[in-house]
C-alpha cells in the first residue's frame, strides 16, 4: 500500500474516499495505538460528510489494541488540544480537512501535551507500520469508547483569556464558513457585550455559500458585503475546523495573519512585559519591530507548526503567529487556537477604543505582496539564478531565500508539495514593491 499521497509533513489529509477510506483509517488506528503506546486517545471530529464513518473506523482500529478512546463528538481542532491538554489525555486525534473542498477529510494527530506528530516524529512511523504489513495484532481485551462534551469547558477556558467587563459593544460581522466555529463560536458570544450579525453558522460539509478558507480572498466577498450593508465595526472569518482566524476591518480590508499576530502581541505584551514572542519569516517586518518597541523579546521562526511549537517550549514563549493565521498560545499547551486570538485582539481594541482599521494603520507602515505562486521546471535553478541576481542584499536560507535591503526584502521557498515557488515581497513603498515583485517574477518565470 503506497500511502505517500496522504501523509503530509504534519497531517494526513487526502480525498475520500479514493485516497483516504474506512480501510486506510482503521490502520491507522491501530499503527497509532501501537507506536503511542498509552492507555487511551482522544478523537474529535469536523461536519464533513465521512467524519462519521471515519470515526468509527479509526476508532475500532485503536480499540483492537487494548486501548480505550474517548469520543468528543463535534468539536474544533483547538477544542481537541484543549481536551488533550485539560484532562491530560496522552493522544488525540481531529478529524478534518481543515480548509480544504468537500470532497477531502484527514487527521490531525498529536500525543501528550498536545504536541502534534510530524513527518519525522511519529507519521512517518505509523505510514511505514501500515505499508509494510507489520501492524501488532488484536489484543485480546478490546478498548472501549468513552463520550464527553467539552464545550462548557472549552468555552469558559477560551474567555479566562480575556477580562469581559473591559469589552466595547463591537458590532461584528463573523463568518462560519458552515464550519465547526459555528458550534463553538455561540456558547463564548453569548458571554459577550458585542452585537455579531452571524454569517452560515450552520454546520454543512459541502460548503454550500463558499470554502471555508479565508485566507483566500474570493471566500471573504460575504463578509466583506455583510460589513458594508450594515455598517459593522469589523468582521472575523474561521477555517473549517476553526482554528485559523482571519480579520477584515471596517473598509473591508483584509488583515493577513502578520498583523492579527503584531496585535495579539501588543496585547499580550501590556500585561506581561519582557516576554518572549515567536514570528514565521513570511510575516511582516512590522512584527518583530513592535515587539522590540515593545520591550519583548522578537524570535524568528521557520514556517510551519510543528517547527514552531518546540521552538515556543525552547524559548518559553508566551505567544507565535504565522502569516498563515495560525496563532500559539503558550497559556493553550502551545497548540493554536483562531478562538484565543479573535478574542485577545476583540479585548485589545475595547481597551484602546479604536478601530481595527487605525490600530492597524499605525502599526504597519509596510506594503506587501501576498504570496506569489509559481510552477516552474527547476526549483534549484530558479532559487539560484534569484540569490545570483539579488547577490548584494543580506542574504539568509533559514527557509528557503530571504533576502534583506534597507527598504524591501523578499522571501522565496519551495512548496513541500507542488513544483512551485511562493514568492512574498515586502517594501516601503506600493511603487518599488511593483518594481521589485515585476524584477523577482521576471527570474522567476524564464
């Protein structure tokens, strides 16, 4: 069994159910019992249409082991760390295809602390268990399956982040995206002094109004109009499984992960000077910079969460973002949640009573590219002829090519998955960011 299609560098993700079934989930429940080894694991799962199935057949495949699993019905993907973290549950497990189209489901996994497995620290162990045939067998006394609710908990958890009597009544729009938010999202808002006009709450895994990616633009277009049509204060956008939060403001503009993150650490940093906070080097330069005025301390950071939570531990940071959306809280076992960071950023403009859009224009005084895909025919080369070309900047490969000048730099990595090139820029300027995106994508694209 070839099951390089499905297993990522931090997930398993795939279509179903040709590349991700019930017959390839029970053999990943018990390669998962077999390499963690502990008494029992904890399973969530999204709205998607074979969530259900693929619980139960994960779920049989971990109990033929011997070990018990406790069912946790709907929930979000950080509803599943906080479980794992709160009631010290040595394995989890969400199901989910997170942003991607209907059509696809997977598993996010993680062990104690909800530390999540990787390629090299768990899934590659359990993919190689499962091609080679050398699964343990049954055990002769069966685990059984547990159910517990957790959305009191999670709730009252998620608001012990934020003091609620400093809250301004916002008036928000928020997006779903038919996803899990809308089920985790009402039992917190209901706590709240805000007024929200709700966008497709209901939970629907065929994604029937748009995909539940808000990182990409055309998917926003409905909050975007709902903002408008009734003069909202800003809006908030959740992936499918909730973990991930996007901002709009009140124009309509959307904020990229790297200025929600520079707002969540402005917060953070008030009440707790001098801390530690990690940034990926795709964010803007905005970030480490007002965590220097700040008085924290700025890490900088590869790409990727599983790269990222280590580091956080290592450093003791109390907090990391990605320009990707995702948020790290250390007060949260270091695991991301889109829910934290809505609400720390919701306390941060009622404290300053301000509005996103002039928080915002203060702390950014940078214009950027977005990401730039390209497909090109030889990665190396085109990165070569790029650092070639760009020699008398400050050059760094931490991850993939950054290089530095006085009033623009660029990053420019290779997908894990694709033959593509994804290209950020950022300048001091809208002209010299054209100038220099036009230089970087001529190379690019020869």
């Amino acid at each position: 069994m070839d099951l390089s299609t499905i297993f990522k560098a931090y997930d398993i993700r795939g279509t179903y159910p040709d590349q991700l079934n019930e017959s390839i989930a029970h053999d990943i429940g018990a390669a998962l019992a077999a390499f963690l080894k502990v008494p029992e694991i904890a399973i969530g799962r999204d709205m998607r249409s074979s969530s259900d199935s693929l619980f139960e057949a994960l779920a049989s495949g971990i109990r033929e082991r011997g070990v018990n699993v406790v069912d946790l019905g709907l929930c979000s993907t950080d509803g599943l760390y906080f479980a794992v973290g709160k009631f010290g549950y040595q394995g989890g497990v969400m199901i989910t295809a997170s942003h991607n189209p209907k059509e696809y489901n997977g598993f996010k996994i993680c062990k104690a602390e909800a530390v999540p497995l990787s390629g090299s620290d768990g899934l590659g162990q359990i993919r190689e268990m499962i091609e080679s045939g050398s699964i343990p067998g049954p055990t002769a006394d069966k685990g059984v399956v547990h159910r517990r609710n957790i959305a009191e908990e999670y709730a009252a958890h998620c608001l012990s982040f934020i003091d609620i009597s400093k809250l301004k009544p916002f008036r928000i729009g928020i997006d779903a995206g038919n996803g899990m938010a809308g089920l985790t999202l009402p039992p917190v808002l209901d706590q709240l002094p805000i007024e929200v006009t709700p966008l497709f709450f209901e939970l629907d895994g065929t994604f029937p109004n748009h995909p539940a990616s808000p990182i990409e633009p055309e998917n926003l277009v409905d909050l975007q109009k709902a903002i408008a049509d009734h003069n909202l204060d800003f809006g908030v956008a959740f992936d499918g499984d909730a973990d991930r939060m996007f901002l709009v403001d009140r124009n309509g503009t959307p904020l990229g992960g790297d200025m929600t993150t520079a707002l969540v650490s402005k917060s953070l940093l008030s009440k707790h000077p001098g801390e530690t906070i990690l940034y990926n080097l795709i964010c803007s330069h905005a970030v480490p910079e007002l965590i220097t005025r700040l008085g924290g301390t700025p890490v900088r950071t590869r790409v990727g969460h599983a790269l990222i939570k280590p580091l956080m531990k290592e450093h003791h940071a109390i907090f990391g973002g990605e320009h990707s959306g995702h948020f790290y809280f250390r007060d949260f076992w270091f695991a991301d949640s889109g829910m934290l960071a809505f609400l720390v950023c919701l306390e941060l403009l009622s404290i300053e009573n301000r509005q996103l859009h002039d928080m915002i224009a203060e702390l950014d005084p940078y214009t950027r590219s977005g990401e730039i895909n390209s497909r090109v025919d030889s990665i190396t080369e085109r990165i070569a002829a790029v650092k070639t070309h760009f020699a008398d900047g400050s050059i760094d490969e931490l991850d993939g090519l950054t290089i530095d000048y006085d009033n623009w730099w660029f990053n420019l990595r290779p997908s894990n998955t694709e033959p593509l090139l994804r290209l950020n820029v950022e300048a001091d300027s809208e002209s010299l960011l054209a100038a220099k995106t036009e230089e970087l994508l001529a190379i690019i694209r020869s």
